[in-house]
C-alpha cells in the first residue's frame, strides 16, 4: 500500500494500520502495536515500546458502531499516536465530519495530513457550529497540518469587495486555531513551530486561520482560503506567510498584526477583498478584550512585503497602521483599490482606495502621535487605479519611498457617485501625499524617483507629490505626466488658519506652498500674492 491508499473493506474495525516507509502494521486497538518496519537493534521486530517510525491511518479501523460522525474515530487515532509516539496521523478517507474540535494537545512533532488538498474535506456535522476545526487545548511543538480542507458553511455568490455575509446552519468560526504563552498576561499553553502547508479553508465564519502567541515559528505556506475573514496572526516570534493566494474575504487578505516579530509576507496573490489586500498594522484601544480580540497593541516589528499582488480591493494594497516599525514594503502590484466595499460604513468617508497607507496611533490624530510608523522603505511597487491616491504617509519618521509607479491615481467622483472631485482638493486624487494637514507628525522622510502618471483621456489625478511642513523631508528627481497640477517638489512650510497669519507672499520664496485651514485649500506665493490652483489672487 502506498502513501494515501484507503484500508481494504475486509480489514477488521480493531486492526490498527500504521504506515512506515512502505510497511504496513496491525494490532489490536487498545493494545500496544507492533510494526512490521525492522528493528535497528536486531534486524527484526522492535522491542514493545519502542518508538515506530510510520503513520497512524485514521480509517474505518478506528470506528465503533455506536459512532454518530468521525470526530471519536479522529480521537483515538491521535490517541494511539501519542501513545506509540507517532510522528504522522493520515487523514486517507475523502471526507471526515466533526462536531467538536479535533485537538492535537500533546503532541511534539506531528504531521496531520490528508491524501491532497482536494481529496480530503473535513466538515462540521449537520447544523453542528465548531468553534475551529483544528486546535490545540494543551502545549505542541513542531506540527505541520498539510494536504486538506476545512469546508465552512457560507454560500454567497461574492461579485465585489464586500463585507456582508450568509451562511447555511453550522458550519465553523475558524478552521485553524493555535493560541499560546506570548500573548501578553497570557493563561494559554506553549506552542511553538506550528505550519500550515498546502490547504484549503472556504467559507468560515471568522478568521480560516489565527495563529497567536506563537514562539518559533508560524508558518503558513501554499495555501487557499476563499470566502472567510483574513487569516489572522498577533504576538508571534516569527511570521511566515509566503506562496498564498486570498480570495472573496470579508475582512483583509491577511493580518500580520500586533506584537508580531520578524515577519515575512511574499510572494501571495489577493483578489476582492473587503479591506486591505495586508494589513502590517496594530491595535490600540482600551482594555484587552476577548475571545478573538488579544490585548491590543503597536504595529509589528521587522517586516518584509515583497513581491505580492492585490487586484480589486474594497480599502486598498497595504495598512501600514498604528505604529509599525522597520518594515519594507517592496516589489508588490496593486490595482483596482475601491472608495470602500459594497455596503460598508466606509464606503462614504472618503478616506480609503490607496496603494499603501502609513500612519501611526492614533490614526484620527496623528497630530498627536504617541507612536511612529519608524524605519521603513517603500520601494518599487506599481499601484495603479487607485480611486483615492497611490501612497499616504502620516504619523511617519525615517523612511524612504523611493522608484515607485502610480498609474492612474484617482477617480472623477467621491466615494457618493455624485460629487465631483475639484482640482483643489488636496486630499483627493494624489500619487503621494505626506500628511499636508498634520505635517507636524513628519520628519526625515525621503520621496525620490518615483513615476506618477495620468494617462486618461481626460486626467483627474490632481497632483504628483504633495508634501506639508514636515521635518527634514527631501523631494527630488520625481516624474509627473498627465496631472491638474504641475509637479511642485517644494514641500510647505507653513498650515495656517486665517489670513492674518500667511506671511507676506514678496517675503518667501516664489512657489512657497500653504494650505489654508479656513479656505480649506492649498494656496501659493507668486512672489506677489497669495494664488489659488487656478491663479486666482487670495
């Protein structure tokens, strides 16, 4: 028999199948199993006790009559596993139906596979809802789940970034579920190395995936999740989310979000999400929350996001929000980034449609900044039809944004439909915008070489760069075509609130650019006056 056979019909419901390299072994169930792999003592059978080095088959073997679904047959698989110390549990039938959890507490080295990623589904039972389908109530280490599905209960039909969902009875809230000892003040057990390797999860009704608290690695690889929330990661020691592909979430892509250390997120596909294709951001509220919710949190630390790509996203590319520090965000291609989802509050704020945003906390008042987005390089991205703007940064400190191209920023009206964006709104319709209207939450930040075009027929892209008074920014060798308002590199010195506090436009140089509170417009000296976008004298 190889890897992946179902059990011969005729086989006895107590034999005990374990596969080991190609060999086969049976015992009685409850008892202690031999296998039929040679002993490395004596060339023959091992000694009872002894470790084998195969894989616990969970078949008809395993199942009693008395049996209502496979969750008791799953259980004293993995409990024969553990007993015989078992390093791989086989799921080989082509679909299995739980109503409680299947719990993999205990174990250290396992790998819980099934035949492939379409040849194996676990489901909840008939209007059973499961809080995850796979967890671990006690310590684990080293476990690797591959080669299967988890299938939820949601049956929409999503056509566009949305956040609403319907559901049929049951069904699970997430599909993978591992909490442990790093989350902060934690009562939770230690689990370290845990990955998830060529799965698919569909229609859950929470996150398919949270891994929080962690230590080692959290590691999840080449796999599908369609028509959930985003797959969730807070408070691990390292991060590995590489070779995914996201579609139809109802929330981001994926969360690498709070206390995470050591991130890395490349090379994953995302297409109609509700929100952000990534999120990097944290959570700051007040109090620790429960159930899903963790202790909130600054950004995470160490990030890498390369070489991803987003297509029509209700929000945008990458949330760089709350407080992130030392990340690069590199490589990536968005496009198609919504004014909000379909039905959602957002929707008419105005405030989203952007490649990659970055701000620090609070995000309503980064004039009042208690922590920076802080280290970062924004690098070579192409972003391209975003309805608001291509990059934003606020509440921002050391960083670079650098060889970038924006295609295409903007749309001719508001997140309504109805209003039409005028080319003095400075908050619309931008290739990059460094916070004009807090600029005091800036400083040393670099924005070099980058390529921002509009080449629509009739362009509504309002202006390449805009950069307030921030301090010590650097604009050079940037590139504009097609933009309402000609490239000014020059960033503002000055936000002010009424006319009496403009300083006079023959005393600063001619170019020198300020936005006007109380006009709610930028302004410019011509080395007369004070003109507006059209020239118009102030």
């Amino acid at each position: 028999m190889t890897t992946g056979e179902s059990l011969p019909q005729s086989r006895s419901r107590r034999d005990v199948v374990l596969y080991g390299f190609g060999a086969l072994t049976t015992g009685a169930l409850g008892g202690r199993l031999q296998t039929l792999a040679p002993s490395p003592n004596d060339g023959g059978l091992p000694n009872a006790g002894e470790s084998s080095p195969g894989a616990v088959f969970v078949s008809d073997a395993y199942r009693q009559i008395t049996d209502l679904d496979d969750s008791a047959q799953i259980e004293r698989a993995l409990a024969d596993a553990r007993e015989r110390n078992i390093k791989h549990v086989i799921l080989c039938n082509a679909s299995y139906t739980i109503s409680r959890p299947i719990d993999l507490a205990g174990f250290d080295g396992l790998t819980l596979r099934g035949n492939g990623v379409h040849s194996t589904k676990v489901h909840a039972a008939d209007g059973v809802f499961i809080h995850t389908a796979i967890t671990a109530t006690g310590p684990v280490s080293n476990i690797t789940i591959e080669h299967l599905s988890v299938v939820g209960s949601a049956h929409d039909d999503v056509t566009e970034p949305r956040r609403a969902r319907t559901f049929d009875a049951g069904g699970f809230t997430s599909a993978f579920f591992f909490r442990g000892d790093r989350v902060p003040q934690s009562p939770y057990p230690a689990i370290r190395n845990v990955a998830l390797r060529s799965v698919s999860v569909y229609g859950t009704k929470g996150l398919p995936a949270l891994f929080t608290g962690v230590r080692g690695n959290a590691t999840i690889a080449d796999c599908f999740f369609d028509n959930c929330l985003d797959v969730g990661f807070t408070f691990n020691e390292s991060v590995h989310f590489t070779g995914n592909r996201v579609t139809r979430s109802a929330d981001n892509g994926v969360s690498l979000s709070r206390g995470n250390e050591s991130v890395v997120c490349v090379g994953n596909s995302f297409e109609m999400c509700a929100f952000w294709a990534i999120w990097i951001g944290g959570y700051l509220a007040t109090g620790s929350g429960n159930g899903f919710r963790d202790p909130s949190a600054p950004g995470p630390v160490s990030v890498t996001v390369v070489g991803n790509v987003g297509v029509n996203m209700g929000f945008g590319g990458v949330s760089a929000q709350g407080g992130p520090k030392n990340f690069v965000i590199s490589g990536n291609s968005f496009s198609d980034l919504k004014r909000g989802p379909v039905g959602h509050s957002q929707k008419g704020a105005d405030q989203v449609g952007i490649g990659i945003y970055v701000t620090g906390h609070p995000v309503a008042q980064p004039e009042a900044v208690t922590h920076y987005a802080e280290g970062f390089v924004i690098a070579n991205n192409m972003i391209s039809d975003a309805q608001l703007g291509g990059i934003v940064l606020r509440g921002a400190k050391n960083g670079m944004v650098s060889g970038n191209l924006i295609l295409r920023a903007g749309s001719f009206h508001r997140a309504d439909g109805k209003t039409v964006v005028t080319v003095d709104e400075i908050d619309q319709n931008y290739g990059i915008a460094a916070d004009a209207l807090y600029s005091e939450s800036l400083s040393n930040i670099t924005i070099q070489q980058n390529v921002i075009i509009d080449d629509r027929k009739s362009p509504i892209t309002n202006r390449a760069v805009w950069v307030g008074a921030a301090s010590n920014a650097t604009v050079a060798n940037n590139v504009a075509t097609g933009m309402r308002t000609a490239l000014s590199e020059t960033p503002s010195t000055l936000i002010t609130k009424s006319e009496s506090q403009r300083p006079n436009p023959q005393q600063v140089p001619a170019g020198t650019q300020l936005f006007d509170l109380t006009l709610g417009k930028p302004i410019w000296s011509n080395g007369k006056m004070w003109v507006d976008a059209s020239g118009a004298a102030l």
